[in-house]
C-alpha cells in the first residue's frame, strides 16, 4: 500500500514516522521548503529566533516517552523561563509549575528528527485531489498533476485549507464533515515580529504572557536552551486582535505592535526586526475527535485542532491515526 500525506508538520511527521516502521510506502508533499509546521525558527543574517511555537508541554504518558527519547537524541531539553504575567495594569510573577520543553538547538529540531529517511517533497503546495478508481490523485500548484497514484490519502494541514483542499470531493459525506469541523475550529491568524535590539534589554524576564492588549507573548529566544548568545526576542500579537487586523500591511501591523510593546514597558527602539503573519496558528474543536478517517473513500485527517490544539496534541492526532490505518489494514 502506497500513501501520501499533505503536511510535514508534526502530525503529518508523526504519522508518518509510526508508518514507516511499519513498512509502508510514503509519499509527504509539504508546501514549504523544510518540515516542522509551526514549530519553527526563521534564520536571518547573523542571528535566529523561533516565530512560531515558542515550547511545548507533555502530560499524556505515551507523548512524554516521545519527548524522553527527543531528549535523549538531543532534539529538546527543559526551558525554565523567568516568567511574568500582565494582567493589563500591573506586572505579576507566574506561578506555574507547568515543565516546559523547546526543540534544540531551534525549535524545528523535533520535527527534523521524526522527518529521518521519510521521503519528503518539499516546496509541494497541493492545491486539488481526486479519487477515481479506487486511486487518489493530487495535484502541485508548482509541477502540475503527480504522476504517481496513490491507494490512501492523508491531510494533515490546517483545518481551513484541509477544506479548502476538498471542496470538490463529495464522496462519503467528508467534505461536509471536515466543513462542520472547521468552522468549528475557528482558528485564528498571528502577527508576529522578530527582533534584535541594538543593546541587552534591562527587563528581569525571559518571557511574558500578555493579557488585555495587543499584545499577548513575549520572550527572550536566547533564554532558551542552546540559542546563540545573541539577544533576540519575539512577540506574537493576540489571536483575535491578528485575525481582525489579518490582511493589514504588514508595516502596519509591525508598528501597532511595537507601539504596545512600548507601553507596557519594552522599548525596541532602533531594533532590528522582520515581521511573519501566520494566516493559521490557533484554534481547534473544543470536543476531541483525535482524527477523521473515511476507510470507504481511503482518506483521513490529523492535526492539532483536532486534538485539543498545542504540540502534544499534533503528535498525538498523528500517532493515533496511524495506529487506526495499521490496525484496519
């Protein structure tokens, strides 16, 4: 049986990895030019930071004898950040007891490791899929259709380009399941700005959760565990006040944020930064159906707004895919 997957972030890799123990032959068409999803890190001339997931936490057993093995092929390690919480008057001390892990030495080293001997496509957007004859067929919006035919099809993107992605398949009653899902999840974009201020930043914190402003994160990337010994920080602008001002400028979006950075008290003044807009980095179903599968149509969903949302439910939604496709054929 020959598979492909859509996604090489760490659901698609996570399923894929269970599978390919297993023997079967994977085909992953990931649309960017490396893996991990939203686990990542954007590299610039002199210096690195991570944009996208800034840790993870593990609870369920059999994800925290994955990040147990991570650990020990040092891929992840323990981050223990000076945390601070503003409530939007006042600075206050966190006290969460949560154990907090980040990818090392950059946050898309998990997913490197998962992505090992898989047969990866990189720089793949597929933009449509058909099933006929039994055969799933897909198509990149940068080679055309794939020759190769395949016996099942695995989606593990976003929920709103995973129904995108289907909208003109009707077998089964999938696309309006995946439809209902999806809108269900209401996920929701990110603005984010990276930066490197021109002297040391005299704030005692490494990280910050940000209540009732624009703002809602920030953090000192070079307080986590083997970053370069740059000052770097990022801060990720909060999910509605992103997805209301979603396709502004991205100028534009960088000076709002800057500007309240600065009120609350980071000064970023002459730093040098670049600005990412996430179109999709929250949001999931508040019931958890861990996966959609169809066996009559061969085709099934993983991802993380499937599974609670974070990165632990990403791997999770993968792995039990996988273990669900095993066990029917």
């Amino acid at each position: 049986m020959n598979i492909a997957i859509i996604g090489a972030g760490i659901a698609g890799l996570s399923c894929a990895r269970y599978l390919k123990n297993l023997g079967v032959d994977l085909h992953i068409f990931e649309k960017s030019r490396n893996c991990s999803g939203r686990m990542s890190t954007r590299h610039h001339m002199q210096w690195s930071v991570d944009h996208g997931a800034q840790y993870f936490t593990a609870r369920d057993p059999i994800f925290l004898k994955e990040v147990e093995e991570w650990m020990s092929n040092h891929v992840a390690a323990p981050w223990v950040p000076r945390l601070k919480i503003f409530d939007g008057k006042q600075w206050l001390n966190s006290h969460s007891t949560d154990t907090r892990f980040v990818g090392t030495p950059n946050m898309t080293a998990p997913g490197e490791y998962l992505a090992k001997n898989l047969n990866i496509n990189f720089n793949q957007t597929i933009n449509n899929v058909e099933h006929k004859n039994g055969n799933w067929i897909i198509y990149s919006q940068e080679t055309g259709k794939i020759k190769k035919y395949f016996d099942f099809l695995i989606v593990a993107i976003p929920a709103a380009q995973a129904q995108i992605l289907i909208n003109n398949f009707n077998g089964d009653n999938v696309k309006s399941v995946i439809s209902k899902f999806s809108n269900s999840a209401g996920m929701k974009g990110c603005w984010t700005l990276m930066l490197k201020p021109i002297s040391s930043l005299d704030i005692e914190m490494d990280a910050a959760f940000i209540n009732n402003e624009i703002i809602s994160w920030v953090c000192r990337n070079n307080s986590k565990p083997m970053r370069q010994n740059i000052e770097t920080w990022i801060v990720h602008a909060n999910p509605k006040w992103s997805q209301e001002f979603i396709n502004v400028d991205k100028n534009l979006a960088a000076n709002l944020i800057l500007q309240n950075a600065n009120k609350i008290g980071f000064n970023f003044s002459g730093a040098e930064y670049s600005v990412h807009r996430w179109r999709y980095a929250s949001g999931y179903l508040l019931f958890t159906p861990k996966f959609h599968i169809s066996f009559k149509q061969k085709i099934a969903f993983c991802g993380d707004w499937l599974h609670g949302g974070r990165v632990e439910g990403a791997w999770l939604s993968g792995r039990t895919l996988a273990q669900k496709i095993a066990s029917h054929f």
